[in-house]
C-alpha cells in the first residue's frame, strides 16, 4: 500500500479508523518555523463533527508531536504526529468482511490487499484519514503566511442549493476570516437551505453531495512546471486523495468546453504597481501548468456519502449470491461541511510543495524567515 507523497515536502500517512491510532510523518519542513499550536488546534476543530450533519462518532482529534519539535519549532528533522482513536464501534461492521457496502471500497480493498485489509470503519480507506492531513494542512499554513500567502473555501453548492463564488480577479484574502463556520457559504442565506436538504436526506436514510471552491492567494508568478509537476497536477494528485473526491476543475473549469477561445483567455494588464496581471481570471491563476500571479482557484466534487441506511442490493462474497444489505454505524449524511477544511488543508500541502521546488533549499527561506 502506497501512502507517501511530494518530492519536497514528502508525507506518509498511517493508521486505520479503528485502529489504536492514525497519524502522519513529515518530511521536509523548514528547520526554524514557529508553530502557533492554537492554531494548530482550531484548525483540528474545524473538521470535527459539529451536529446532524455529521457522524455521531466524537474523537477528540488531539494531535500529539512525536518528533521535529523543539522548543516551539520545527527542527528541520521528520516532524511525526499521532491522533489517537477512541470512539469506535467496530461490531457494527461484521458484516462487511462478506456483503460490500455499494459505493464504498469495502470491495476493491478486499480484492487489491486479499481480504488482509482492517475493515473496520473502513480501515485506511476511511475519511478518518483526513484527520492527520488537516493537521499537516494547519503547519503549511503557518510556512505560507509570513510569505503573504493565504488559503480559503467556502461550499460551493449542496445538492440543488447554490452559493455565489469567489470573485476571481479582485478577491480579498481576509473574508476567509468569514469562512470558518460550520455551513461556509458566502451567501448566508443558503446556510439554512443547505442545512435542511442534508437533513431530508438524513430522514430518509440517504445522503447528498456537493461541491467545494476554494482559493490560493499570494502565489507569485513561476511556480510549477509545464507537464508531470504542473501546479494543477500537483493539487490535483492531493484532491483526489480525500475520500468521496469525484472530481476537480481550475477556473471556469468545464464552462470553457462551451466557450469560444476569445471568452476564455485572459487578457494581460498592468496593475497600480505595474506588475502584470490579468483582467479576468479564468484559467484559475495557472497557465501552462505554472502560476501566473492571478487567485488560484479550483472546485472540487464531493460525491454523496457512500453508506447509507436504505436498504441496497449487494453480494455475498462468500455465499456467491445476491443479497439485501442495511448497514449500522455512524455516518455523516452530507460530508461536504467537514471536507473544507480537508481541501484547504490539501491546498496548503500543495502550495508548499510548489514553494519549496522553487526555492530549491530550506535553509535560504529559514534564513529569510529569522530575520522578522
């Protein structure tokens, strides 16, 4: 099972969901980073559960630093984490190991690791797994703001109800300030709307999608490469590691098939400073793979929550027959409020990994860094 990432900011990520314990490593970090552990924790909090719209599962999400950490900052060495589970129910998934839940990975998992995989609240496929990379997340954030670089999402939609989006030319870093809450919409009228499609659906046993737009602000211009370790593929190759991730778009994304060339480039400008810009913004602040000065931003599909509690059609492995299954446990009937904070976090990783490329070495940024 692979589970590292990066080439400049390398992480490995470890646990199951009802194992003793998940936890992250990191490797490449800047020796010297002061770390707000504050922050660390409000970040931690963001993605716990915070009411019907969630699982019912309570984890104190409480990261402890084994490693990499001295006396208020990074040392420049590994810097590990472990979040340990306590809150588990793992009798309500028996069943699994023989009748897969549809939607869910409870086959493909069986099939790529022979049956050898912990099943148990998903094992290592499970959501749980977001935990450490939000905490990863909360440390890049704190590496990329004192270079002016800031990181925001809000819900972009859930089901039929639609938020505003981000103004993608003239947007304003601090309104992420507004977008901690636990229904982020930019238009707060459609909190309440939202709020009540996700409880239908937990009425009725279901469970609804959505989608997540998020923004990178302060990200000079140069940073990436033209094919394998573009700025898309980069954040791409971290989006798709969130569970219920479907699909990812960059600027006006998929609205540019329908589009005439003459719509879609954007014009090249001089802003009040002289530095060049563009007066739109629809390739998302990236073109030829490489940042462009511009917002970078992107929206990410989040498909509905696999298990639900309707009855549905599924085998018996064992038994070589079709079977009706109604599953137990605790799941969030809509995950698209506790997967922004994931995709900011993902962001930060990824903008990191760019910043870090381009810099070449660490020690010319802790350098810079002391001098504050």
């Amino acid at each position: 099972m692979s589970s590292f990432w990066g080439k400049n900011l390398k992480l490995s990520l470890f646990g199951e969901s009802h194992a003793n314990a998940i936890g992250i490593v990191i490797d490449g970090l800047p020796a010297g980073l002061l770390l707000d552990e504050e922050k660390i924790a409000e970040e931690m909090e963001r993605r716990k559960p915070q009411s019907s719209l969630s699982t019912a599962r309570k984890e104190a999400d409480r990261p402890e630093i084994l490693s990499g950490f001295f006396n208020g900052r990074t040392t420049g060495t590994p810097l590990s984490a472990v979040i340990y589970n306590g809150n588990t129910r793992s009798q309500d998934y028996t069943s699994l190991q023989d009748v897969p839940r549809p939607g869910h990975a409870d086959y493909t998992g069986k099939i790529r690791y022979g049956g050898f995989q912990d099943f148990r609240g998903g094992g290592h496929f499970s959501g749980r797994l977001t935990a450490p990379l939000v905490f990863a997340g909360s440390l890049c954030k704190q590496f990329l703001s004192p270079l002016g670089i800031e990181i925001g999402a809000h819900i972009a939609n859930i089901g039929a109800v639609k938020d505003t989006g981000f103004d993608p030319v003239t947007l304003d870093p601090e309104m992420f300030l507004s977008l901690k809450g636990e229904l982020p919409f930019l238009d707060r009228e459609k909190a309440a709307a939202a709020r009540q499609t996700a409880e239908d659906a937990a009425k009725n046993g279901d469970s609804v999608g959505g989608s997540i737009e998020c923004a990178i602000t302060g990200l000079k211009a140069g940073l990436g490469d033209p094919f394998f370790d573009s700025a898309e593929s980069v954040l791409s190759s971290l989006l798709f590691s969130i569970p219920a991730v479907k699909g990812v778009e960059f600027g006006a994304g998929f609205r540019m098939c329908e589009a005439y060339g003459s719509e879609t480039n954007d014009p090249f400008v001089f802003d009040e400073t002289g530095a060049v810009k563009t007066a739109s913004n629809n390739n998302g602040g990236i073109l030829g793979g490489i940042t462009n000065g511009m917002p970078l931003i992107f929206r990410t599909a989040i498909k509905p929550t696999a298990s639900i509690y309707q009855k549905q059609q599924s085998v018996s492995l064992s038994k070589k027959e079709s079977v009706t299954l109604q599953i137990q446990g605790r799941h969030d009937p809509c995950i698209v409020p506790r997967a922004v904070p994931v995709v900011e976090a993902v962001a930060a990783i990824a903008a990191t990994e760019l910043v870090l490329a381009e810099q070449k070495t660490a020690d010319r940024w802790t350098s810079e860094y002391n001098k504050k």
